[in-house]
C-alpha cells in the first residue's frame, strides 16, 4: 500500500509525517481472515495495535461462554492501542463480520511511532477523547426511544465506515443481533425497527451482496438526533 493511500484511508495517519507511515508500512504485518473469525482473542490484547484495512469487525465483551457485541469498526479505524497503552487485561475479543484484510504493529514499535512524532502522538489523542465523545453521547440516548438510538448507530455506521453508492450511502448487512447488543435495545424491537424502515423506503438490503443502502439518508440523519 502506497503511503499516501494509507494516509488517506487511516484518519489517525492523517497528520503524521511520510517517514513515519513509510516506516510503519515497513514494520507491519499483514493478516487475511474470513468472516466470522475470531481475529483478536481476550489473551492476546496488549501486543499489538490493529488497523483495519477493509472489511468489518466486531468487539465483543467476554464472560464465560456469554458474549455481547459493543463496538463495530469498519475500514480505516484500529484497535488495541489501550491496551497497549494501559497493559490492562481485557475481557474481550474481536471478530470478523465479513472478510477483513488487517495490519498490526507491534506494542513496542507503535509506542516508538508514538515517542518519534509529535504530530501522530497529538493525533492519537485527539482520536481517543473522539472515542470517549461517542461513549458518552451513548449513554445520554440510553433512555431515548429504541428507533432513534438504532438511528443513530446506522448514521454513526455509515459516516465512519459508509461508502457512497446510488442509492445513498452503504454499509454492511450487520446481523441483527450485533446491531441490537451494539445499540443497546432488544432483537425484537431491532428487527420491527429495520422491517420498519425497509416498509418506508429509508433502507435497501440486499441479501446478494451482503450491504445495506442507506437510500433516505437525510431523514434516518433527523431520526437519529431526536434526543
């Protein structure tokens, strides 16, 4: 991968020097994994900051045999990098939802990346209180109503990992139970809410390709802020 395309693809790179990503394009180690594979497993956090370079993943919270999907990441966003951080365990794992092509650095060469520029190190901080941001914005919907808060995380879905198509914006088919824990509401109401939505022409799913188009993107958007 060129360093400009990569700059491009990973907002984190974004203001980091060519040397710095021609370096981390030459220490990185490239993964393939099909989907549903368990990509990331709660042992093995701590060694390594992932970058997503197309595909789809969730995050899962472990507890036993239970689990519980919490976060879905797509195309141009990377995980581990508090753990690798913090050097806390964690109780969770990471799994492919589609085909998904990764790139990992190691703990040790990404706290150098850190420590060598400023700019990336600034930019890295900057994406963190982004993701404390959405934490928190999450927290205030928790008592809005089920279509608004699945809304807002088709909206959120779409503006970071959507690409634009014909039909308005697209974003992968997630199955309706990860959408459901992901939005924090129940798979009945999660899967009334999409019947919903498909009835009034707002989304296209299309089984084929695996996609959902975001056809009314405007008025899922309006949804989606009726805190």
């Amino acid at each position: 991968m060129k360093t400009e395309v990569f700059s491009d693809t990973f907002p984190l790179l974004s203001t980091a020097s060519p040397q710095t990503i021609e370096w981390l394009l030459n220490i990185a180690t490239e993964h393939d994994y099909p989907s549903e594979r368990a990509v990331l497993m709660e042992d093995s956090w701590g060694n390594a900051v992932y970058f997503i370079v197309s595909g789809w993943v969730k995050v899962r919270r472990t507890k036993g045999e239970d689990s519980v999907a919490i976060a879905i990441l797509g195309r141009g966003d990377f995980f581990g990098e508090m753990a690798v951080l913090d050097e806390s365990p964690r109780s969770t794992d990471v799994i492919s939802l589609s085909q998904v092509k990764l790139l990992s650095v190691s703990r040790d060469r990404f706290i150098q990346i850190l420590f060598k520029d400023p700019q990336l190190h600034h930019r890295m901080l900057q994406m963190m209180v982004k993701r404390v941001r959405q934490i928190n914005l999450r927290l205030q919907m928790r008592l809005s109503p089920p279509a608004v808060k699945l809304a807002h995380t088709l909206v959120s879905l779409a503006d970071n990992y959507g690409q634009e198509s014909g039909l308005g914006k697209k974003i992968l088919n997630i199955p309706l139970k990860d959408l459901a824990e992901v939005t924090e509401i129940t798979l009945d109401e999660t899967t009334k809410i999409m019947e919903k939505l498909q009835e009034k022409g707002w989304i296209k799913i299309d089984p084929t390709n695996n996609t959902i188009d975001l056809i009314n993107y405007k008025q899922i958007v309006v949804l989606a802020t009726k805190l």
